[in-house]
C-alpha cells in the first residue's frame, strides 16, 4: 500500500495575535524573526493517521508513506519531520514559479506529483492549513485525480481494498466508506499525535527527498504559482475585533431574562 | 523496566537528541513570563539558560539598552554613587555556581506528606510540566466574582522552579566597600525596575485557603533588604552574565542579584537602586510575603532566608516501575541553603535503614551535588525509595519547619517502586 500524505509549511500559529503582522501593500504574511515556520498542525494529524495505518497492517513493511510538500526551500524542514516520525520518502515542489500559488494551483500541482508518483492507495491530508483554513486543496486534488474524497476523519481504517471512515461532524460521527484510491482529510479529533524519536529522527536523515520544479511534473510555468492561480486578493488586513458590551440589568434574574431575550429579538438573533 | 524511547529532534540541521528546555507560559504579545524547569530531563549540574526557571512576582518590566543601564548606591555610604554597567565591570569580578530555587518550589508536597503519615489516599503531586498555561490562569483570580479556591488550589503544579546556573558578576561587597558602608548599615535594599499591584491570589495559593485578608500596598517596585552580613559575603554577586553568555532578560538584565542558598525572590532581578539603610526595610515581599510563622495572624512572622537541605532522587522515578530484580542506580541531586553538601543517605526500605551514597564531589558550596547509590534487589513487591542529605553545617534534612505560606520545602519525598 502507497499513502501519499500532503503537508504544508506555515508560520507558528502559537505566537501570539499581537505579534503577527501582514503586509498590507504585498498583499504577504510578514515572517516573524525569531519565529521558524513548522509544519501544519493538522497535518501532523494526518501523518499520524497513515502511520496508525500501517501500524495496524499485518506487515507494515508492506505500507510505503510518503510526504509531499509545496513550498520554499526551507520546507524540507517539515518534510524531515514527517520523516522522523515514521514517513518513508519526501518530495518537495521548490521552484520559484510556484510561489503565490492559491488552492486550485496548488491541488495542481500536488495532483500532478501524486500523479508521477504512481500506484497510490490512499492521499491524506490534514483538514485545512493553519494559516488560509480554506481546507478545499484535498477536495481539489480529488477532483483533478478524479478520486472519491472523505473529509474531517477521526478514524480510518483500510481493509479489502476499501477504506473505512468514522467522521466528526456537528450532530455526532458518520460512517463512510470508499473504494481505494481515495482522498481523505484527516480532523483533529483523531487525538495526539506521536513524537519523534532519536533513532527514527537519525533515520529520517538518511531518508530519500527528491526536489521537482514545474518541468518535472510536466507542467509548463504558466499553469503554476501566480501565474496558474485564479484566485484574486483583493486585500489582505488584520480584521480588528471591536466588541461592545452591554450590560443587560434588572431587579429580579425574571426580568433581566426578558430584557435579554428581548435584546436578542431585538437584534435578529433569536 | 518500561524504558521511555529517547525523543529526537532537528539541532543545526542534524538529527539529535531532543534538548529539553522549559515549557513556557506566555503573555499575549508572546512574551515569556513564566516557565519550569523539566530538571529530569538534564544531566550534569548546570540548567541550560532556556530551561532555566522563569518566576516574576510582578509585571516584568521593559528591557533597559546595556549601555544606557546604570544604578544608584546611596543611603548609610560615605560615597553616594550611580554606576554604569561598564564601570561595574571594570571591578575585581567574580563567577558563582549555585542553585536558585524558588520559595514556593514542591510546596504541594507538605500537604502530600502529612497525608501520606496519616495514611491519606492524596495523590502524589505532579513533576510532569504542563504548558505554563496553569500559572497565567490562576493570575488575577482572586478578584473575579467566580473565585473558587478549591479550583486555585489546583491550578499549578508547584514542582520545576529550581536550576543550577553559573553567575559572572561582581561581588556586592566590591561595590559596598569603594561607596564606603557606614558602620550604621544594618541591611541593604534592592529595588527593581519591575512594579505592579502584589496579586493577592498568589498569597491565597501559596497558603491553600482564602478565609484571610492580604496587605495591599498598592502599586510597588520589587524590592528586599538582604542583610547586611549576607551582602558583604564574597559569593553575593551582582550578575550580569548567565551560564557563559549575557544575562537574558527575563533572568533580570542588566543586572541581577545572586544571593546563593537564599530562596530566589531574594535574588533581586532588573536592578534599580541600592540602597543602604540602618533599619531592616518594610518591604512587602519580605515582611508579607515570604514569611515564617503558623498562620496569617502569627504576630511573629519573620523573612525566611537561607533554604534549608534538599535531596532529589531523579532515578529511578515512580512512573519506571516495575523494574526487574537486579542492580540499579539510584541517583539524584542535593544541595543546601548554607554551604556544601557532606553528606546523602539513602534508604530502599521506607527510612528503616540508610546507607551512604557516592557523592560527586565539586569546589561549589551553593550548586547541587550529584549523589548515586548501587541498589541490589532480588526481592518482588513494592519499595519505597528516600534519600536525605546532610551539610557542612551538620544540618540534616529535613531542616525546615511548616509554615503557614508552605514555603522552603525541604521534606524527603518518597518514590514507590515496584519490583517484579
């Protein structure tokens, strides 16, 4: 079996709001000095998933996990960092005619790398980056590769030929299966994820890593980054968070209820 | 034994072992302001400076340029003067190892113990670090309309506030004796650049019930007034380098006061002024916090000083077991409050019997000293392991008496191994 994990470099979502700025003319995040980029928390998520995927096969040799990442230079990084939790092989899509690459050019690119990657059972990714939260480049590559797609999965399990996927939604948890190959997008309800350790961290040095620009994938530079991307920014600004707050009063908890409720309607909230 | 798998990570590019370094509590413009030591984790007997514990009893203040930095010794001195931090080093220096342990550190533990005489089912308290999270919470809390002390009471581990660290500075009694000390000096007051309001919370932690009024004295710059005995002693530094490297600001740069084997909020961080006084100063961090005394209405509360003797066995630890019968190392750390460890006992019979263990002998009084004793059991069951240290002043642990702000613990805290 041949799991393709996509992950994806952003900057930390633990510093703190005060501290993040955007570049309002660039239409860019500004990088923090100080602070390294690191993998996409969610899909850490989703290299755990297809680590407990082969951790449940009868012979994991069997299981061949590989990661795939978009990105600059540096995104070998995280790519080492799947790879020291257990992930097999790293392909990086460095070139500098991908930057500025939005969802639809981006699930391009990963389709056609998963696509030059062969016979592949199984792409996860986690439910949505850390930094867009759009969550629609696993739909899209599904959609280009043509290939059934399960979203938000707290559990997976692949048995026959199939792939069987517990949901977190709203109301509860959903049972869907699908046919392999499949895309799965992997929810953080999935639970902790594992660390590395030092002998699989010296491991993932030695691990393979292949670099493809635009060329190897077949794709001409027109197709890729901003160039292929059809999504506009009209503005990129930090929303500031204004909050009023009114004070509902009253003699009796049945009055100050009423008013309440009556501010609500008020307000087209109730 | 359940052996833990070593955890790696990426250190200058290279795959290595995962270097353990404090679990930071932040504020919200991602600053540090509090931190644990994870002390297991190290060997050796210096705490690297990231893992270095973090406590600031009041708003840390905004960092001062090195070369703007300069502070006032004024009051019972022939010589009032500011020095600038490059006169101050132009001194005789001095370079200090010590242990700098916060008052408050283990204080669950005296509440374990009793219940574990008394035969009590209270659970053993945690060592494991949490995010820092705990901390920032309970901030604060004793003003909120929802205060439960039952929930503050279980806010934050109290475990990881001690490091050993290396102090280059200048002793305080070069800086003293050129101002020209009066022979009316009786103490020597800190001030800091860092103010703010005392919470009372902290207080109502540190004691384990909120039924007492705490002292307000409004807004305050930190300060203490050490004795003037313990500032003229050669190892009371004034630091401005920490572990090899310039002092970091959330460890009190530019300048810092190292009083080694007195608690840490004696050793005053961020310095302002020096002040020399014939009076012992009322300061709020020693006449009402940091107190001895059987409760909040003892009318003889006193400032609590050196720490008293303190063993720590780090292996093996309770969550090890079972271990196989066989040999294994017994190995920790102890340290006092005034002066050299001479001596570490250890007992693998709940304090029965003691047996000398091997101590790794160094030239520094005040930094802890690695102990290790070759434990040989063939029998299954459970084994309470203890250790007990000694100083050069005889003083046997435990040294220090309860006291109502549960500060200073220094009780010899069982580890509980299986055998199998």
């Amino acid at each position: 079996m041949h799991i393709v994990i996509c992950i994806k470099q952003v900057p930390d979502p633990e510093i703190a709001p005060s501290v993040f700025r955007v570049d309002e003319v660039a239409k860019k995040v500004i990088s923090l000095a100080g602070t390294a980029p690191v993998i996409n928390p969610f899909d850490e998520q989703a290299v755990e998933a297809a680590l407990r995927i082969r951790d449940a096969e009868q012979d994991p040799a069997n299981v061949t996990i590989t990661a795939v990442t978009m990105g600059e230079a540096t995104s070998e990084k995280i790519v080492r960092k799947a790879m020291a939790l257990g992930v097999d092989q790293g392909v990086t899509l460095v070139d500098a005619a991908f930057a500025d690459s939005d969802a639809y050019a981006t699930a391009r690119a990963l389709a056609a790398a998963i696509t030059k990657l062969g016979d592949i059972d199984l792409v996860l990714t986690g439910r949505q980056a850390a930094d867009s939260d759009a969550g629609v480049v696993a739909l899209g590559i599904a959609e280009l590769l043509r290939l059934p797609a399960i979203t938000l999965a707290k559990k997976i399990e692949v048995a026959d030929g199939a792939v069987q996927v517990e949901r977190a939604v709203s109301e509860g948890e959903e049972t869907m299966a699908a046919p392999l190959p499949a895309v799965i997008t992997i929810a953080h309800e999935l639970g902790a994820v594992r660390k590395p350790s030092l002998r699989e961290t010296m491991r993932a040095g030695r691990k393979p890593v292949r670099r493809w620009g635009p060329d190897d994938l077949g794709m001409d530079a027109e197709s890729v980054g901003r160039a292929g991307s059809r999504r506009v920014v009209e503005r990129l600004y930090q929303p500031t968070r204004d909050v009023d707050c009114e004070w509902v009063s009253g003699d009796e908890p049945a009055a100050i209820a009423k008013a309440l409720v009556g501010r609500l309607v008020e307000q087209k909230l109730l | 034994m359940p052996r833990k798998e070593i955890e790696g990570d990426w250190v200058m590019g290279w795959a290595d072992r995962k270097r353990h370094m404090l679990v930071p509590g932040k504020d919200q413009h991602d600053r540090v302001i509090y931190g644990r030591t994870p002390f297991f984790e190290h060997e050796g007997l210096i705490t690297p400076t990231d893992a270095t514990y973090i406590v600031a009893q009041l708003q840390m203040p905004e960092p001062v340029h090195p070369e703007d930095y300069g502070f006032e010794v004024f009051g019972e001195v022939e010589r009032p003067a500011t020095l600038t931090l490059e006169e101050l080093r132009r001194l005789p220096g001095h370079t200090v190892r010590a242990v700098a342990e916060c008052a408050g550190n283990d204080t669950d533990f005296w509440d374990y113990l009793q219940s574990r005489e008394k035969g009590g089912n209270m659970p053993k308290p945690s060592y494991e670090l949490d995010d820092g999270e705990g901390f920032l919470k309970w901030r604060g809390m004793a003003d909120q309309p929802d205060f439960d002390m039952a929930e503050l009471a279980h806010a934050n581990p109290s475990t990881g506030h001690v490091s050993g660290g290396e102090w280059t500075g200048v002793p305080l009694r070069e800086v003293l004796t050129r101002a020209g000390v009066k022979d009316s000096a009786v103490a020597v007051r800190f001030e800091g650049f860092d103010e703010g309001r005392p919470d009372p919370t902290t207080q109502y932690l540190s004691v384990g019930r909120a039924d007492f009024e705490v002292y307000d004295p409004g807004v305050i710059n930190y300060d203490k007034g050490l004795p003037i005995e313990k500032a003229m002693d050669p190892d009371t530094v004034l630091a401005w380098a920490h572990n090899g490297e310039w002092l970091t600001h959330v460890h009190g740069a530019p300048l810092r006061l190292v009083v080694p084997g007195w608690a840490g909020n004696w050793w005053v961080k961020w310095i302002n002024k020096i002040e020399v006084t014939d009076h012992m100063p009322d300061c709020y961090h020693q006449t009402h916090y940091f107190v001895s005394g059987k409760s909040p209405d003892d009318p003889n509360k006193k400032p609590m000083m050196a720490l008293g003797v303190k063993t720590l066995i780090t292996e093996p630890r309770d969550d090890d077991s079972p271990l196989r019968r066989g040999s294994h190392v017994i190995r920790g750390l102890a340290w006092s409050g005034e002066g050299a460890i001479a001596r570490v006992e250890v007992s693998t019979d709940a304090g029965e019997t003691w047996s000398d263990a091997h101590i790794e002998q160094h030239g520094d009084r005040f930094l802890w000293r690695r102990f290790s004793y070759l434990w040989d059991v063939d029998v299954p069951g459970r084994h309470t392991l203890m250790s007990r240290g000694t100083d050069e002043k005889g003083r046997c642990q435990p040294v220090t008496e309860w006291n109502f702000q549960r500060k200073h613990f220094d009780g010899i805290v069982p580890v509980d191994i299986a055998i199998e």
